[in-house]
C-alpha cells in the first residue's frame, strides 16, 4: 500500500540568497511512503496504520529548519519519517520552491529523493 500527501504548503526560509532568507517563500512538499501489510485497512484503526497528522507535523518541523539547499530539507523529512514510521519500506520527498530566484522566470524548482 502506498500513502501520498499531495501538495502540504509550507511558508519556509531556505536558500541560498540573502533575500530568500529574509523574505522566505512558499514550498509545496510531497510525500509517498509504502507500507507493506498495513494492519489498519482490515482493522479501521488509525492505530494500525500510519496518521497523516503526524506525517504533515514532521513535515512541517523539518521545514521551519531553513537550510541553504531543498535537497537537504528534503533528506532531512525523509529521514525524520523513517526514523517515526519503522513500518515504512519506502519513503519519497519532493519539495517545490515558487517563483525560484532565477534569471529566467521559473514557476516552480524542485528536488525529489
């Protein structure tokens, strides 16, 4: 069974330039984790499974830790649900940044681990 959490917006301070650490931006963050034998689907018991309030409370922790580089915030929450969610065999971040500062107009810029 795999569980997404599609598009948890976040307004974050990470980047490398002066201004997107002072201005901040909005990021979108996704998550995939598979979980083999989930006990909660035969159960109906959040207890056997895993709780999406807790998944978009690690996300967000990890996301108020501005870091220079999204590919480190996105290890970073990657590691943090490992880490929470023993039962997870395999875990996915993406994370979308808007309007990056680039010199060409750019909508989004994003890294997935």
């Amino acid at each position: 069974m795999i569980i997404r959490l599609r598009d948890i917006q976040c307004h974050a301070y990470h980047g490398v330039l002066e201004e997107e650490k002072q201005k901040g931006n909005t990021f979108l963050v996704n998550v995939s984790i598979a979980v083999d034998d989930p006990q909660g689907i035969p159960s109906d018991d959040i207890q056997d499974t895993l709780d999406y309030r807790s998944v978009c409370t690690i996300v967000h922790q990890e996301m108020q830790q501005a870091s220079d580089l999204l590919e480190h915030v996105a290890w970073r929450i990657k590691h943090a649900l490992q880490a929470a969610f023993p039962q997870a065999q395999e875990v996915h971040v993406r994370i979308a940044k808007k309007n990056p500062p680039l010199d060409l107009p750019v909508a989004w810029a994003e890294v997935e681990v």
